[in-house]
C-alpha cells in the first residue's frame, strides 16, 4: 500500500544484493526483479517497470515467478492503451500462475483479461 516506501527499499535491497559476492538462492535476483518491476507499475513508471519486469523474466526462476512479471507486463500495455498485447501477456501469466499452482496470480491474470487494469487516480 506504499509503493513509494517500497521503492525505497527495494533500491536498498538491489544495491546490497549488488555488492553481496555470497552465493545467491535459485530465485533471489528474479524475485527482486519482479518486486521491483511490480513496485514500479504501481508509481506509474513504466519503462523502469518495463525494464525490471524483463530482467525477472530473463533470470533462471520457476515458472510461477515469470507468469507474475507477464502480469505486470499485461498491466503496463493496458495502461499504454494496448489491450491486446495486455490480455497476450495475461493469458502467458494465467498459464505459467496456473502450472506453477500459484492460484491467486492465475485468477488475477484471468479477471484481467475480462476487464483492462487501471490505477487509482
């Protein structure tokens, strides 16, 4: 409920995983990625968003992480106007969310496909 506070964080995050030379778990970087691709949907930044959300999906992670980046990427074309392309990545994150038994991102994708994503004013 404070993407602004998010950001904050997650920039901190990033930066200490940056210079963290330990050996990271199989989904860390991905993860990251997504929160901050997600964090960035929500503050209306769409390339930065765009951007992240493309790093999450071209890190090795499961396929429920990658089905969550598409719906933030179908969530940034219906906010640029472009429904089709918004309810193609829906339909992507309703498939890997559903496999990778993650229920509420595949329910989510599938309300998204019947009615395009807004952010509140």
């Amino acid at each position: 409920g404070r993407p602004a506070d998010s950001r904050k964080a997650i920039e901190t995050g990033l930066s200490m995983l940056a210079s963290d030379r330990r050996p990271r778990g199989f989904v860390e970087e991905a993860r990251w990625r997504y929160y901050e691709g997600a964090t960035l949907v929500l503050l209306r930044d769409a390339a930065a968003a765009d951007r992240a959300l493309r790093a999450a999906l071209a890190t090795e992670a499961p396929g429920w992480l990658h089905g969550r980046a598409h719906k933030e990427l179908g969530k940034l074309a219906d906010l640029a106007g472009n429904r089709a392309g918004a309810i193609s990545e829906y339909r992507v994150a309703q498939t890997m969310c559903r496999v990778g038994r993650d229920d509420e991102c595949a329910d989510e994708a599938a309300k998204l496909v019947r009615r395009a994503y807004r952010l509140a004013s």
